[in-house]
C-alpha cells in the first residue's frame, strides 16, 4: 500500500504553497516525509529524493537530518496542546529549540524567546507560563513562536487552524503571512481550507488518494480549475448567494481505501466526467497551459466555469 506515489513538486524560497485534499488524502504523511518522521514500523519511504537547499535529505545521516528540523525546516502541528511540553514553560521551550540550532545560550537565548513571543503577541509576563494556562489560539501563536524561532528556510504548517474559532483563524493565518514575508520563508500549507489558501498562498496542489491531481499557481486554479475533483471541492463551499434552503453541492461517494485503489483513476468511480479510458489506466500529468498541470484524460475545459 502507498499513502503517496508519484509526488513531485517545487517550492521556491519566499513562495507559499497550499496542499489541498480531503482527510486521508496524504498530506500529512508527505509533511513527515520532509522532516523524516515516517514512524518505521508501520510505514517507510521506498524511493525518490527530498531536495532540500541542494541536498538529498534522503541520503543524510540521522544527525544531519536532526540538525535540519527546527533549524532550516519548522512544522506547526495541527494540535498545540498535543505538540507543547505540558511540563515546561513557554519561553523555557523556545530557549530549548534555539539552544538545539544555534549558538546562543543562557541569557542571550532567553532574551531571543521573549523576542519571539513579542513577536506573535504574547506579553512577556506570559513567558513563565505552561500551556494549559493558554487559550487554543495562543497555544498555537506559541507554537509558531518556536517554529520560526530559528528562522527557518521552509516552514510547514499542518492545519494550523482546525480547533480555533473563526476569529483566532483569522489572526493566526494573518500572523503567519506577516512573519512569512518577514523572515523570507518558504511556506507549506495543508488544509482543506480553499478560503485561506487563496489569502495566503502562491501555488497550489490539489491532492486525491495519494497522488496530485491538480497543481497551478491561484489565480489559474480559482479561476478555471481543470480536474473535475477540484471543480467539486470548490462546489462544495457555502456561498453567501445561495438560495435559502438550498442544498450544498456534494461530490459523491468516499475517498477509496490505500489498501485496495481502484484501477485507472482512482476519482473515477466518483466522477461525474468519468469514461471507459478513466477506468483503465491512470492519465499522469499533463501540462494544460503553462504552469498548470492535471492527472485526467478529460480535463473541464479552460473556459469552464470557475470560482465566484
């Protein structure tokens, strides 16, 4: 079985990408794979290369790749309560992350942490507190503090807002843009949010049973997306026009089982555009116009409707 297959993708320094899919899409599993924390056993990396600053990840050594995360890569887990030591402070967390990458110690370390909370809005009396003392939005404005406490090259945000209320999802989102811009950091964002990624995001990846079906930059996508799974994902999303008492668009069916893929295409069992070849063998990605590239033999045409 492979939670991801035949990935390839491109992330220039200062750009932000938006991973797009539904749950069990692989989007998560591809974040550990950069940081090399596919847990073995149960799963592993069979092959390919994770170019990162022009080195293979997949080729260094257990120390070089500790080196690297939290240094030149971050990642920000989907639950900060989860991801917090519940036994040590805030600040004394971020002291331990800087003291791991860098060469400030003690005091200088210190000042560093109480800069970086300052910096996602928390005051500095707040320091010596422990998580659970923090609402759910500032516990992951303190995460974002210790991820980017390095000032790392490419940060990955794995569904930074899924337990916060839609106030605290804003801030969050509009904090990580600025501290994006700031630090010049390359930025992954998995979501399922098609909302945040065309705020926050460049380009854009749509992702199905493993695989990229989709990926263009956003103004292409939302304009005229060309998969028919992207085209329901973004029919899926409430609009303020609908007619009251009027159903949402659905894509039918599930997603398939990684253990038992159907042949072809694996979205063909639940497209509408689906044909014989569909069923057969898997299209592979094929360059539309430049820049935008789709997995389907019969991709929606250009001038089909796109996003309102």
């Amino acid at each position: 079985m492979h939670a991801v297959n035949h990935l390839n993708l491109t992330l220039h320094r200062g750009k932000a990408l938006g991973f797009v899919g539904e749950t069990g899409a692989g989007k998560t599993t591809t974040a550990l794979a950069i940081l090399q924390l596919i847990q073995t056993p149960p799963g592993k990396i069979t092959g390919g290369s994770i170019m990162f600053e022009g080195h293979d990840i997949m080729k260094m050594t257990e120390a070089e790749k500790r080196q690297i995360r939290g240094d030149r890569i971050s990642m920000i887990f989907q639950d900060p309560m989860t991801s917090l030591n519940p036994l040590k402070t805030v600040e004394d967390q971020i002291v331990e992350m800087i003291g791991l990458h860098s060469a400030m110690k003690g005091e200088e370390a210190r000042k560093r942490a109480l800069e970086m909370l300052a910096l996602v809005g928390i005051r500095p009396e707040r320091s010596k507190d422990y998580p659970h003392q923090f609402s759910g939005g500032m516990r992951q404005r303190v995460g974002i503090a210790i991820a980017l406490a390095c000032e790392p090259s490419l940060l990955i945000a794995d569904e930074p807002t899924t337990a916060l209320d839609v106030t605290i999802q804003a801030q969050v989102m509009e904090l990580i843009k600025k501290l994006q811009s700031v630090v010049n950091t390359s930025f992954l964002l998995i979501t399922h949010d098609l909302g945040i990624v065309a705020e926050i995001c460049d380009d854009v990846a749509i992702m199905y049973a493993g695989r990229i079906v989709e990926y263009s930059n956003i103004r292409q996508l939302y304009s005229h997306p060309l998969h028919p799974y992207t085209r329901g994902l973004f029919d899926a999303v409430p609009r303020l026009d609908t007619r009251l008492g009027g159903k949402l668009s659905v894509i039918p069916g599930l997603p398939p089982d990684p253990i038992d893929l159907p042949k072809g295409c694996a979205f063909s069992p639940r497209c509408p555009k689906a044909r014989p070849l569909c069923h057969e063998r898997e299209c592979g990605m094929r360059e539309y116009e430049p820049g935008h590239f789709v997995n389907c033999h019969f991709p929606l045409e250009l001038g089909e409707g796109g996003v309102q």
